[in-house]
C-alpha cells in the first residue's frame, strides 16, 4: 500500500491510498477516483514531502565534546 496527496483540478488536496503506483495510474486514467471536497474525478498527484523512518538498526553516535571528537582528532572533524 502507497498513499499519496492528490489534487482535483479545482486546487482541493487531499490523501489517498492506493496497492501500488501502477494503481494510481490506472484509477485516475479511468476516473475512479473523486474529490471528497467537490466530486472532481480530474485528479493528479500533488507535491508531497518524502517521509523517511528511522532506522532501528543504526547505530547511535556518541555526542562531539566542546573541543571536537576523540579530543580533537576525529576523522570528521574537518568535515563540516
């Protein structure tokens, strides 16, 4: 399951769960999908932002002392 923010021609966003990407496609192209706002079936995907988890499995990096890493010999350091 995917979901994505869809907009109707008229501006109105809204959310919308869908099997697949291919899904989406196939439901707009065939009008099957409807403004909940105004009933408009002219719909495309609207701009959303990515959501991205955290992974549970990664590893947590102690915090960088005042003076910088490892008494200021870290290997980043320079980095930033």
């Amino acid at each position: 399951m995917i979901i994505y923010s869809v907009q109707c021609s008229r501006g109105h966003v809204f959310d919308e769960w869908f099997g697949n990407s291919a899904d989406f496609d196939v439901k707009a192209a065939n009008g099957d999908i409807s403004c909940p706002e105004c009933g408009d079936h002219q719909v495309g995907k609207a701009i959303m932002a990515p959501s991205i988890g955290k992974s549970a499995s990664a590893p947590s990096m102690p915090p960088c002392a005042a003076g910088g890493c490892a008494g200021g010999s870290c290997a980043f350091a320079n980095d930033f």
